[in-house]
C-alpha cells in the first residue's frame, strides 16, 4: 500500500525483541490488509504517535487523555494519511495547542503493535483493535502556549522524563514510555 512507509519499517533498526516481532507483524499486514491506513479496518490501522521533548531534552510533554484516563503521549488514527510523520505531528499539534513543533529526524523513533479495548467514543462503541503505531521523536519548546482538546484530554504539561513512566495509569503502557527514553538516551548519546 505505501511503498515508501514500507521502506522505512524494512531499514528501521529494531531496539528489542518486541520491535523486532512487531516490525515483522507490521511489514506483513502492510502486504495483506485492506485500509490499513483507515479506520474502516476494524481489526487493525496505522496510527502514529510523538515522544515530544523539550529544548532541553529533560522533559516530555504528554496529556491527560480522557478516554484511558491516564498521562500518556500524543498521537492519532492516520485516516487514510500515509505520512505517518505528519500525522504525529498534526495531533501533537492538536492535542497540545502547540504552534512550533520540529521532528529532531525525520526517521522512525519506535514502533508497537498496541492493544486497543472496546470503548464510547462520542456515544458510539468502537470494538477492540490493533494499533499499529509508529512513533516520531519531536522537539517544541516549553515556554510556547498550551491548549487542552476538551473533547480528547484534560490536561497538557511538561512531565520529567524519569517520571513519565510512572505518572501513567496503564501498566502497558509504562513499558513503551520506559522504552522511549531509554532510546531517547542512547539518542542523546550518539
């Protein structure tokens, strides 16, 4: 379906045993599945995903997202968008009121296959899925303004990265914010 998306997960360097399975996962549904850039897939689509960092690189800018009523990163369905970069950086923009947002690379900074439960959003009920998401490392700066996405979040705020992984309620979670900032060091390092 998108040929250069699927040049890009082909080069990605897995980070562990659960990239390396989902990139695999990833690199076959993009051969098999239909829409999978849309929602209209019910069992799994592309969503992307930002680990946005402050100037600084000593805090992470996360929302209070209502639905899972948690701390937790910013991101969204592609719908049908096949630039996953400008998808995460289109709903970091929307969920945090932010202007100025600039991708620190261009290349992807994760990749999960993450579980979604069955939910209401806007008083429908959406079964459980598969996101397959793919994650963008960005950089704003933490004076600039934020807005709260009343109909998605309750809350924006620059968080510290060591307290990122525990200011989240959900356990799985945890473990991918873990794994960004350990990247997010081994970045800051080369």
């Amino acid at each position: 379906m998108s040929f250069k998306l699927e040049k890009e997960i082909e080069k990605y360097c897995s980070y562990n045993d659960q990239e390396e399975s989902d990139k695999s996962i990833l690199l076959d549904l993009l051969k098999r599945e239909k829409n999978i850039f849309s929602r209209e897939n019910k069992l799994c689509h592309f969503t992307a995903s930002s680990w946005i960092v402050n100037e600084e690189k000593t805090k992470v800018l996360m929302i209070y997202h209502n639905i899972y009523n948690s701390w937790a990163w910013t991101g969204g369905h592609a719908d049908e968008e096949i630039n996953l970069l400008k998808v995460a950086i289109t709903e970091a923009k929307e969920e945090t009121g932010l202007k100025n947002i600039k991708a620190l690379s261009e290349n992807i900074f994760s990749i999960e296959i993450l579980t979604v439960d069955g939910h209401i959003k806007n008083g429908r009920y959406v079964s459980s899925h598969l996101h397959l998401n793919v994650t963008y490392l960005l950089e704003a700066k933490e004076t600039d303004v934020l807005f709260i996405k009343e109909d998605e979040n309750s809350g924006v705020a620059w968080i510290k990265i060591e307290e990122s992984e525990e200011i989240s309620k959900e356990e799985n979670m945890k473990v991918i914010y873990k794994k960004l900032n350990d990247k997010l060091k081994k970045y800051l390092r080369s």
